[in-house]
C-alpha cells in the first residue's frame, strides 16, 4: 500500500474540525452564553463566554480524534472482526441470559446492601417505573411497529384513573390497580381507531396530538381533576389490608403490630419497591410469553410488513387495536402505582418529555429487547438522578447521547432477539 494512502490530510482534518467547533460555538452561544443571576437589585443578565470558548474546543479535539481514529483504527478493526461479527451475534443468548439473571438477583437483594439508604431505593423505584412503561411501549413499537408519541397518555389515565376512584369511591389500590389497566386499554382502543389506516409519521404526529389532548383535558376539567392543582391526599396501598403507618385512627392493626415489629417509614419505602419490581417483572414475563402465541407472530408480521400481513388473511385492524389496548395497559398500572407512590399528582407530570424519554428507552435499548430498555432505563434516568448537579446540561447529554447511538449503533444497546418461531432442519434422508 502507498504510503501517503496511510497518512490523513492534516489540512483538510483541521478544517473540518474548525467548521464543527465554528458551529458547536454558535450554537452553544445562546444556551450557555448568558445566566441569569438574583441580585438586591433585581436580575442580572451576565455574559459567560468562557463556557462557549470551552464548548468549542471541546468539539474540535473530539472532531478532530474521531476523525483521526477513524481514519486509522476503523479499516483495521473491520478486517479484524468483520467475519467474526457475521458469524455469530453481538450478545449471545446465554450471555443474555446471564446478564438478565444478574439484574434479577440485583434488583431482589437491593434494599438489603450494606450501602442501601433511602435514597438508593427511591431512585431505584423511579427506574423500575420507567422500565415497566419501557417494556409495554416495547410492544406498541418495538413488536407491532406502531410509532406512538402519546403514550404518557395512558400512563396519566391510570394515576388520574386511580386516585379519582381512591378519593371518590374509597377503593383500595388493589381493587383501583386492575381498573386504572382496563381504563387505559380502552383509551387505547378509543386512540387505535382513528388511526387504522396511518403509518410512520403521520401516525406519530396523531397519537403526539392524542397525548396533548389529554394532558389539556386535565388541566381544563377543573371540577374532576383539580385542574392545574392536580389532586392530594392520594391513599397509600396497604399489605393486604395492613396498612403501613403508625397507628389507625379506629385502633385496627397496623403492618408492624401484625408482624410484632417497630414501625418504620422505612418499611414502605421497601414494600414499594417490591411492589413496582413485581410490577415490572410481571410486564417482562407477559411480553416474552405473548411474542411467542398467535397474536404475537401477528405484531412482528405486521411490523415488518402490511401488505403482506393482509395477503395472510391476518386482520390489521385488530392486531393494532390489541396492540395499543395490551400496551395501553400496562401504562395503565405503572400509572396507578406512580400515583399511589407519590400521593399527589397534577398534569404537570404527564408532558410530552415523558413520552419522548419512554420511546427513547426503546430506541436506544433496542427495539424488542428486553434486556436492552433496563440498560436504557439505568443510562436515560438513573445517570441523571445520581448527577443531579448538572441538571442544567440533562438535555444537552441526552441528546448527544441519541446522536451518537444512532451514528455508531442505530438498531440499539442489546439489539439481538430470539426468534418466536424456529424451523426445524430435516435429518439426511429423511422425508
């Protein structure tokens, strides 16, 4: 090979690299330029130059390595790890299967760990939340194929489901839990037909509108809803009828007299964690086992392709209704649990960012892996919880974080999925 084949054009490296820190300083000039600062005077708009300046040089040494690595490590490395990355899948299945098994144990032991606090179990909740909502967005997108950008709906028709029932009616959460699911996959069947006939982005910009409507229906029906104020005072799920406070005001039996304990606000944080893991883990055993019956086959049949979906005598129009009810559904749950967890919520807690967090769980663990969203889940919502001193970047990360997956890995984290149907191999000689 010629030798000045091997080596880069400096030149031309820098320029590119002065052209994308000339436009990272752009950009980064009016989001990091300027801050606000509360003075006796009133506030103060300050010029922070010193933070562009940084930007743009971050982004010219990052151009500029990438590009140089590229130029010398990328040939090398595809030659020496293409044929072995076409002989076998990037995570083998025993490999999942040891890194699933691994979570579990994990997620079981947690909240017995010598450094377990608080703390640690809350953000934990939070990220089996988003796990359970990631998994059954999994099967509107990831199985069936259906871009849906308001699935925060059915997850705020659930918490409002469950604590309008709790409030009005004086139901339990165990009673409210199957009805805020059995609402939510009815509004996702109210979602799935208008939309019969729409794919791809069409599609997204009606179910994104679907997510507003609702969202405004909250704030506006102020009468049922508590409008902007939300609703409080929502009730805390029992253990099977012991409920965990204190003392009852008719002097009945708490969760710590039952068991001969002393209360401790600790034991609930314990219970709803547990309750949400079962939760979530209940959504993975649903999905893995209805990928493998008739309906199943039906959602990747028609996510690959309608047309020749149709040609099977299969009926599009109800493998889409199912599919947004038994995803709508299980939105449903996480949002009564949501609601039970927090005792408040308000409309505030159902924007549009949630649903774009939830769909990039998806994208980014891999579309129909279930392994993949937990990680996505770990990355996308417990990094910002732990490094909450730099919420002012959250965004910023995140959407650098969606660029370079879908640069350098666009079908996901743990994109490898089992298939529902194997077909068997016909021995030698046989009919």
């Amino acid at each position: 090979m010629d030798a000045s084949a091997a080596r880069p054009d400096m030149g031309a490296l820098l320029r590119d690299a002065t052209v994308a820190s000339v436009v990272a300083a752009l950009l980064a000039f009016p989001l990091l330029g300027f801050q606000l600062d509360a003075s006796a005077q009133g506030l103060a708009l300050n010029v922070r130059l010193i933070w562009v300046v940084y930007a743009a040089a971050a982004v010219f040494a990052g151009r500029l390595v990438f590009s140089l690595g590229g130029h010398f490590l990328a040939p090398r490395i595809s030659a020496r790890f293409a044929p072995r990355v076409r002989a076998k899948p990037a995570v083998p299945g025993l490999t999942r299967f040891y890194i699933g098994a691994g979570m579990m144990a994990l997620a079981l032991v947690l909240p017995w760990l010598p450094f377990s606090d608080r703390n640690l179990i809350d953000k934990a909740t939070l990220i089996l939340i988003y796990v359970m909502l990631g998994w059954g967005l999994n099967i509107v997108v990831g199985l069936a194929g259906l871009l849906d950008l308001g699935y925060v709906a059915f997850y705020a028709v659930g918490a409002y489901s469950y604590a309008l029932l709790s409030s009005y009616f004086g139901l339990s959460f165990w009673i409210c839990l199957p009805l805020a699911g059995l609402f939510a996959g009815a509004f996702g069947v109210a979602l799935g037909f208008p939309v019969l006939r729409l794919r791809g982005d069409y599609l997204a910009i009606v179910t994104l509108g679907f997510g507003e409507i609702v969202r405004e229906v909250l704030i506006n029906w102020g009468e049922l809803t508590g409008g902007p104020n939300g609703i409080t005072g929502i009730q805390r799920p029992s253990f099977f009828g012991l409920p965990m406070v204190p003392a009852t005001p008719g002097g009945g039996v708490t969760f710590a007299d039952f068991f001969g304990i002393p209360f401790s606000p600790y034991q609930r944080i314990i219970f709803l964690y547990y309750l949400i893991l079962i939760l979530a883990l209940a959504t993975n055993l649903f999905t893995m086992r209805i990928r493998r019956l008739p309906i199943g086959r039906a959602w990747e049949a028609l996510r690959e392709d309608e047309i020749a979906c149709r040609s099977l005598g299969l009926n599009p129009t109800m493998i889409k209704l199912s599919a947004f009810a038994i995803g709508a559904s299980f939105a449903g749950f996480a949002g009564s649990f949501f609601a039970t967890r927090q005792g408040f919520i308000s409309p505030e807690s159902f924007t549009f960012i949630e649903s774009a967090i939830i769909l990039a769980i998806v994208v980014l663990g891999g579309m129909g892996s279930q392994i993949g969203i937990v990680l996505a889940a770990l990355i996308l919502v417990g990094l910002p919880e732990w490094f909450r001193e730099l919420a002012e970047f959250r965004m910023v990360a995140f959407g650098a974080a969606m660029v370079l997956i879908m640069v350098w890995r666009p079908q996901g984290l743990l994109s490898h999925r089992e298939p529902t149907l194997r077909l068997g191999v016909p021995k030698e000689g046989g009919a």
